[in-house]
C-alpha cells in the first residue's frame, strides 16, 4: 500500500474557615500553626500534592508515601523554577514507587526506557512496563504500549519528520512509499491503544489520536482531524507537569498544520500565535519554529534581531537545531556582526549533542580556517561522524578532505 507524504523542514487548597468556639478554644487555634509541613508529619491525607514544597515532598517520600514520590519524579524529570532537571534521579524516584506498586511510577520509568532517557534505550523492557502500568489500571500506558510498537515502524511512516526538525521553507513535492502489511498491521495495533487512552480521557492519548490521523498511523490519513484532536490537547487548562509536554506538542503540530496549510488554511499568522503559546510554556522547539519564521521572513517581515531572540530562548534549553543557527548567523553576520569564533563555539554545542549537520558545518569551519586555525585533520573527524550518522553529502567531504590530506603531506 502507498503511502504520500510530505516532507517539512530539515535543517509536544481547600481553604478552611476556623470559627473559634469560646476563648479557650481560640487560645488552642493561636497557639496552632497549620502548615504544609505539619501535614506531612501528622499523617493527614494530602489532597493536592502540587501545593507542596520540594522538601515537603521528600519528607513524605521518605516515609513512603508513593504519590509524593511521583511528584518528586515529575519535577525532576520536566523541571520547574525551583527544581533543576535531574533524570537520573527522577528515574530514582519513580523507581522507588514502581518498587511500592504505583502504577504511575511504573508508567514514567516505561517513558524512559522508550526514549533512552538517562537510561539504555530498551524498548522490551519499556513495553514490560506498560504491560504492567496498564494492568494496574493506567490509561496512559496504552500510550506507551502504542509508542513502542511505532518505535519499530520504519521511517516511511514519518516521512515528514526529523530529529533535526522540519523546514517550514521546504516546498519539495511529497514521495511515495510502500509500506508492508506486516507493518500496516503493527500501526493498526498501536492506533486501538491510542485510541483506548483517548476513550478513557489520557491527555497523551488525544494527542496522540491528533498524530496518528496526521501521519496516516493504522488509519487513514486525515488532517482535519488531526487538527481536531490537536486542539482539544492546546485547550486543556491541566496544570499537571507531565500534561505540559503533549499541550506543548499539540500546540506546535497546530503551528506546523497552519505554516502548510494541512487541514486547514494556511496562516502564518494564526501559526505564530500557537508555536508563542509552547514557547511561552518552556518548548525550545517551537521557539526554534518561531526563529525560522522571522529568519526566513514566512509571510512576515524578515527581522534577524527576532529571530535570534527566539533562537537564543531555545539555546538556553540546549536545543541543538537552535544552537547550530545562531553560529549559522554570526557566521553570515544576520542581525550580527559576522563573527567566525562565535559561530565556532555554537557550532560545537551543537555538535557535541550529535547534530549532524553542525558536525559538517564544523568541519566547513576547520577546512576553511574560519574562526580556527585550519585542520584538515580536525574537519575530517567531523565529516566522519556526520558521515557515520547517515547525513547526506558528508561523506563526499569526507573524500575530498582526505585528498586533501594526502596532496599536503
């Protein structure tokens, strides 16, 4: 069965009333401090543990109080103002409460093994983890059961897609490509466990519906409702940390539907209001999306002070596509004084978090003797690991730096 796709961009507290009774009550309610700590200590139930302290909750984890683990793990998986990203020790914390029987603990550490999160990628031992969250009573490890098996799709399904992030300024015509009925199966599979986590009301679940109508994944093709399912996600008004991701998600696969018009009309105006809106919510990748738009004046005024800005929100997340530009930019001196060191240095934050295409640029750099003192040397140990990972053209480079080398000794 052919399938079309496109491809994008190269380069997701009850307050209380205390009425005193009598003045000795009211001497027992001054001499009475009611606070969060308390709670922890007096063994009273706690019904909202998004109110608590860091520290609070470790006092509860500690006495093994397994949601107050999960919200440790929480924090230090996605961070938050107080809470630097840790995950190795979320993945300590949610350990702790799988250890204990909560399902949710379960669930999270699944994540982990899915994506090779501070952890070996294993994707057996993910999908044992699912089996066992949703055997607990977990809807949204029908998410991760349906995350493992597209793991194991091949790429055609996600033509589209890059880990090096779309190009909004693309515009080459879709390809066709055949995919098996063995892995039509296997996509039909993943889609009744998204659809099951949607039924019972997982926000993943209804982003990931929103995917697989976008992506044609064990359903038709469908950028209508692909578009339905997302905005459902970007108007949820939780506030729980895991949420956050999918609405940021859903709110920048709203944002890449309107830059090409897919199920809707396209509105480059309509899609900055949406990528604003995870950007605004801590999302590099749509900062990044917003720094393409202004760079590349998409149906606005091109404006290469704005891009950087965005550019340089996504940077302080480490976000490699976005560190590559701004040493593209000091490179081409847009919306800055051309400076070779500076797009060095850029460059290599980038291309220590294996970005191929800073890799080449890298080597570009050290070919040339831009910014760098020349190494032939040098720019071919970065074409090779460009070369290594796949990247198209790198391994002309990697010819031509070797004859290079071999004419200079």
């Amino acid at each position: 069965m052919k399938r079309k796709f496109r491809l994008y961009f190269m380069l997701g507290l009850c307050s209380l009333s205390l009425i005193a009774c009598g003045k000795k009550e009211e001497e027992e309610v001054e001499d009475t401090v009611d606070t969060t700590e308390q709670v922890a200590f007096d063994d009273v139930e706690v019904e909202d543990y998004t109110v608590l302290s860091y520290s609070e909750l470790e006092v509860l984890a500690y006495e093994d109080d397994t949601d107050a683990q999960v919200m440790l793990g929480r924090m230090l998986e996605y961070g938050t103002e107080d809470v630097k990203q840790d995950f190795a020790e979320a993945i300590s914390w949610y350990q702790m409460a799988s250890d204990s029987g909560n399902v949710d603990g379960t669930c999270a550490l699944g994540y982990f093994y899915l994506t090779g999160t501070g952890v070996e990628q294993d994707l057996e031992k993910a999908d044992e983890l699912f089996d066992a969250a949703i055997e607990g009573g977990s809807d949204n490890a029908y998410v991760g059961k349906a995350r493992v098996i597209m793991a194991s799709l091949p790429e055609a399904f996600f033509a589209d897609e890059s880990d090096e992030d779309v190009d909004i300024t693309d515009t080459e015509e879709s390809e066709e490509v055949e995919i098996s009925t063995e892995d039509e199966e296997k996509a039909e599979e993943a889609y009744d466990y998204i659809y099951k986590a949607q039924i019972a009301g997982d926000i993943d679940g209804t982003y990931y519906l929103g995917y697989a109508y976008e992506h044609g994944i064990g359903i038709a093709q469908d950028y209508k409702k692909a578009f339905d399912y997302y905005s459902r996600v970007t108007k949820s008004e939780s506030t729980d940390l895991a949420d956050q991701y999918a609405i940021n998600l859903a709110n920048t696969a709203v944002g890449l539907l309107y830059v090409e018009g897919n199920g809707v009309e396209a509105d480059t105006e309509k899609a900055i209001e949406y990528f604003t809106a995870a950007s605004d919510n801590g999302y590099a990748k749509a900062s990044y999306y917003l720094g393409q738009i202004y760079e590349n004046g998409l149906d606005v005024d091109r404006d290469y002070e704005k891009a950087m800005e965005y550019y340089l929100i996504a940077a302080d997340a480490d976000y490699a596509p976005a560190l590559n530009q701004i040493g593209y930019m000091y490179y081409n001196g847009f919306g800055v004084d051309v400076d070779f060191a500076s797009a060095v240095y850029y460059q290599k934050l980038a291309a220590l978090q294996g970005y191929a295409i800073a890799q080449v640029n890298l080597g570009f750099l050290y070919e040339n003797g831009y910014g760098v003192e020349r190494n032939l040397e040098t720019a071919l140990s970065y074409y090779e690991m460009a070369a290594d990972s796949g990247y198209e053209g790198a391994m002309e480079a990697v010819v031509r730096v070797k004859a290079q080398i071999n004419e200079e000794m």
